[in-house]
C-alpha cells in the first residue's frame, strides 16, 4: 500500500485518475497491476458494487506500485470503510462536512466533487483546495473551468465525467488542470479482458507508439507507456485497429 498525506501528491504521480468499476473481485489486481505496469498508479475504485472494498483491500495489498483509493464515498460511513480497507485517498461526488469531517478524523485525504463556485467555498472552508470537476462535461466543461480561475486562483481542479482520450489534452492544457479523471480507461469490457492488457510488454507496434506519443505530447513527466490502455477506446475498441497488431501476445 502506498499512502499519500494529501490529494494533491496525487498530481506528482500522473495526469490521469482511472475511475474504475469493479465487478468481479478477481478482476481487481490484474486490472490495477496492468495499469500500474503501464505507468498508470492512481487508481480510483468506485464504491458501486459490493466488492468495491474486498477489490481496495486486495489491490493495496498485491500491487504495491499501487496508489489505490475509494471512489463515490458518499457518507462518513463510506469514507471509514474506505479507510478500514487500505484506501490511501478519497474522492467524492460532492462535498459535504460530514464527509470532509470522516476523511479528517481517519487522516484520508479527500478529492471532493464541485461543480459550482458556492460548491467550491464550502470545500475551501474545510479546508480542501484540490477538487474534482464533476460532472465535468454536463457542468460546463472547459468554459466553466476557465470562468472557475478567475474568482478561484488558488484551486487546482481534476475534471471528471464525460472525459475522453480525445478531450483529455484540452481539459489538462487549462492552468488550473492538473490532472483528468474518468472511466475511459479502463471500461467494463476491457476489464474481461484484462489479463491480456499489460501495457508495457504489449505495445510494440511503431505506429501504435507514434500515436502514444501524439496522446501524451506535453504531459512530461507521463509515462508514454501509460496510454495503452487509453489508445485502445482512442481508436474505437478493435484490437487491431487501423491493421496494426497493438497489443501482442
Ligand atoms: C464517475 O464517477 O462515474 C466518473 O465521473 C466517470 O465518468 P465517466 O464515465 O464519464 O468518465
């Protein structure tokens, strides 16, 4: 398990936060290990099925590059169970000082979901500065997040919902953008499909590379690598797409 102090550590490790739904227990740590292996550390397992805790539990145990943390804690019920299971962070879909007060009292730290600036003054009055965009696409999207800096230049935001490969880039160009969350990366289909999805030792093909490296200009320092997953939905879910045999046995 690799613990952080605060959210914003968070940001050092990578520009995206996988927003990942497991279903299958079983799933969890090859899952996690594929995108830790890909470059992708951060991983945020949501708390919508009942392995949620059972899958934190096994992923900071087995995968130690690893920085695993509970995702739509929705009470301060949630957010101690989260912590009881080795979550090394939080994230929420809103604030509220219930929730911040158990992140608080079990020293997790909190990213909490905003998507107004009213929203945005009470996470700050408790104290949290680094926020989740949510939903990022349906709440205003690029627009609002540049409206947001004016009144709130001590904000770093990480936009989620509705983010894609394709859009990534545009929300992480924004100064007050550090890093983008969401679901793409690792969608439930690819997830049965896991254990062939090992990143580093799978994208081979020079084409495929080049197009890594489009996804990834000027995210210094991402890992290149980390986008495999990504280049996957990025080119509409074949496996070989555009001919290219992208992710090899
Ligand atoms: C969520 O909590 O489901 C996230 O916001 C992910 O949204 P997305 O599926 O649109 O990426």
């Amino acid at each position: 398990m690799t613990a952080v102090k605060n959210t914003l550590e968070l940001v050092a490790l990578g520009p995206v936060i996988p927003v990942i739904v497991i279903q299958r227990l079983a799933d969890a740590v090859p899952l996690a290990q594929a995108l830790v292996d890909g470059g992708v550390r951060v991983l945020e397992v949501t708390m919508r099925t009942p392995v949620a805790l059972a899958a934190i539990e096994a992923i900071a145990r087995a995968v130690p590059g690893a920085v695993v943390g509970a995702g739509t804690i929705r009470s301060a019920a949630d957010a101690r169970a989260a912590k009881d299971a080795g979550s090394a962070f939080a994230v929420s879909p809103g604030y509220t000082e219930a929730v911040g007060a158990a992140c608080r009292a079990a020293s997790l730290p909190l990213l909490p979901g905003v998507a107004t600036a009213s929203e945005v003054m009470a996470a700050q009055a408790g104290g949290i500065h680094f926020l989740k965009f949510f939903p990022a696409t349906a709440a205003g999207g690029i627009p609002m997040l540049k409206a947001l800096a004016g009144p709130f230049p001590d904000v770093v935001f990480c936009p989620t919902g509705g983010i894609t490969a394709d859009t990534a880039a545009q929300f992480l160009a924004l100064p007050n953008v550090k890093v983008c969350g969401g679901s793409w990366l690792t969608p439930q289909d690819a997830q049965r499909l896991s254990a062939h999805v090992t990143v580093q030792n799978k994208v081979t093909a020079q084409a495929a590379r080049s197009l890594l490296e489009q996804l990834t200009e000027g995210f210094e320092p991402y890992d290149v690598r980390a986008r495999g997953l990504a280049l996957w939905r990025y080119l509409g879910g074949p496996w070989e797409p555009l001919g290219l045999s992208v992710f090899q046995d």
